[in-house]
C-alpha cells in the first residue's frame, strides 16, 4: 500500500520511524510524507543513476520498475519546455540535516548536494 503524495510504500515505514515519522504521520501530513520521500530518493540518486533510481523509487521488481520508468519517461516527454524549466528551478529537496550531513538541492548546478 502506498501512501500520501510522495506514494510512499508501507516497506519503508521502518526507515520513516527513525525520523520520527509514523505510519499515521505520513498518511495524514504532507509535508512529512514529502521530507521522507525526498529523502529517500536523494539516497536512490546517491546510488544509482536518475533513472534507476525512479525505477527503484518504484520498485525493485524488474518489470514493474521498467515498466514505472516507461511511464515516467512519457510524462517527461509530454511536458513543455517552459514546465520543465520550472520543475528543474524549483527546491525539490529543502535543506536537512541527518546526523552530521546536510543535505538540499541547488538550482543552480541542479544536482541534489550533500
């Protein structure tokens, strides 16, 4: 089952919990559903290359996360120029701090920075 805006799978509400986030918590809050999901796929893009990690995001199911990166790519296709420009210009990431890394997106060389 996947949850709030960020779909966030119920597999990785362990993972939510040592932020203090709670299953009902990122159900029901935006905003803690979209810090998790950022977080975690600034850790995929850390891994992986951008589209293996919206694969994975996904799935780690080969077809499904193949067939989720398809559709992904159509979208991306389908936006305007001017649309693109605005999601790349746009914060994905707001600036955290895990432990000892801080971790946020920078417009400019749009690259999440760590």
């Amino acid at each position: 089952i996947d949850v709030g805006p960020m779909q966030i799978n119920t597999v990785h509400f362990k993972d939510a919990e040592r932020f203090g986030l709670t299953p009902e918590i990122l159900t029901r809050n935006g905003c803690a559903n979209f810090f998790f999901g950022t977080w975690y796929l600034a850790t995929l893009l850390s891994k992986y290359d951008t589209w293996e990690a919206i694969g994975v995001y996904h799935s780690r199911t080969p077809y499904l996360k193949k067939k989720y990166q398809e559709r992904a790519k159509v979208r991306l296709n389908e936006l305007s120029i001017a649309e693109l420009l605005e999601e790349i210009n746009s914060p994905i990431l707001p600036k955290q701090t895990f432990g000892k890394k801080t971790i946020y997106y920078d417009p400019q060389s749009g690259k999440i920075v760590k």
